[in-house]
C-alpha cells in the first residue's frame, strides 16, 4: 500500500466546512502538485493554484482532473507578488504558506 | 509573510475570505496500527519550523490589528499519514523538515516486527495536529 497521506480527507473536508466553494474564484497559495486542490475542486467555478516550484506545477498541470468542476489552472508564483490584477477571487486559501 | 497577507487581500473580492491552512506546533503521535487501531503510540515533540509558524501567527494578528481581516472561525483537525514501512516514515518527516525529538524508528520497527511475528498485518501511522482559519475580507 506503501505511504498514503490524509486517506480519510479530513484536510479538504475541513476546506469545504469552512468556506462555501460554490462557483467561487478561488487562488490556492501553495497549491504544490495539486493534491489538495483535486480534492475540493468539484465545487468552484475556477481555481488557480500557484507554487514557487516548478517541478510541483509542472506534476499538477499534466494529473489527471476528474473532479474538477470548473476551469483549473497552475503556475508557478509567490505569494508575495501574485500576478493578478485586484479583487479577482472570492476565496485565497494559504496552504501551509504563511 | 505580511507581504503574502497584503497581495491576499489586493487579490481578494470585498466580503472574500481568506483560508489559511496550516500544521500547529504540538507533538506529533506516531502509531503502530493493526486494522486501524492503535497496538502502540507515542507522542514526540517534532516539529517542522516552530518559528516560522510563531511568525505566521505574528503576521496575521497584525493584518487584524490593521483593520485588513476579521478573524470568522478556526477548525482544528488531525493529519493522518499511513506508511508500511520505518523508512517511508523517515522519507515523510524529512520531506515535512520534521525536527525537535527524534522519532523513535528503532522502537516502531522493533514493535512492528513483533506484530508481524503473530502473523497481523502492522502499518505506521504518523498524526499532526492542523488549524484551518478563516477570516474576512474588510
């Protein structure tokens, strides 16, 4: 079975306890392989999740996306000088990136 | 971190939420299971950069200070990880930057092999303590 993280997705129903996702804009911060932004994607109307490394990225942009709802897109950036123009998502989730 | 809360807000709608999704500085519990329940635990204070977090917390209280954020709810939770093996649990600690007390490998294998010997099937389980928080836009 070898390592599996977080099997009863606690961590993206916490996600969904706590915001209301639906046909949200959403801009994950530290969205690395998209792990957890497959997990609640289902939901909003877009998601950007963005990374400052490359290879997780490069990983989230070519897995598969079977849930995902609406448009998902990744790229790499910090979170300390987005590239997007103001007032452009109803939800930042900070993953463990403070 | 006051500048990644600064860009989270010029990024946010009015009335946004922010999320921010983090692990605490508490002792982890590391487990050998049998079919989900615990044959043995052991709380160890490891943790992955307790500084950084004291300065995420730092920086948050002062977006709320500054009239940026309004604190709405935190939800605690526990973050499983299952491994076979001491060595998978070893590659997820140094990929976490786990640090502090040492995880006892030796003793978890030692108990592992032990449960294996009366033929059960052991796995390792590794729980962190996380806070989901949630705070409005102004």
């Amino acid at each position: 079975m070898a390592t599996e993280v977080d099997p009863a997705r606690v961590m993206p129903y916490a996600i969904l306890q706590a915001a209301d996702l639906r046909d949200a804009r959403i801009l994950e911060v530290g969205a690395g392989d998209g792990r957890l932004t497959f997990q609640y994607a289902s939901q909003p109307r877009s998601v950007i999740g963005i990374d400052t490394t490359e290879r997780d990225i490069r990983s989230a942009v070519v897995a598969p996306r079977k849930e995902a709802r609406g448009q998902m897109h990744f790229l790499c950036a910090s979170g300390t000088a987005l590239p997007f123009s103001a007032e452009q998502f109803d939800i930042v989730l900070l993953a463990s990136s403070l | 971190m006051v500048d990644a809360l600064r860009e989270a807000r010029r990024v946010m709608a009015r009335r946004g939420v922010l999320i921010d999704l983090r692990p605490l500085v508490a002792p982890i519990v590391v487990e050998v299971i049998v079919a989900a329940q615990p044959a043995w635990a052991k709380e160890v204070a490891s943790y992955s950069a307790p500084e950084d977090l004291a300065a995420a917390d730092a920086a948050v209280q002062n977006a709320i200070s500054s009239d940026w954020f309004v604190f709405e709810k935190s939800i605690p939770f526990d973050f499983e990880i299952y491994c076979d093996t001491v060595a998978e649990l070893s590659d997820y600690a140094k990929a976490r930057k786990l640090h502090g007390e040492e995880i006892p490998y030796d003793e978890l294998e030692k108990r592992q092999a032990e449960l294996s010997a009366q033929r059960q099937l052991p796995r390792l389980r590794c729980r962190r303590r996380w806070m989901l928080s949630t705070y409005r836009n102004k």
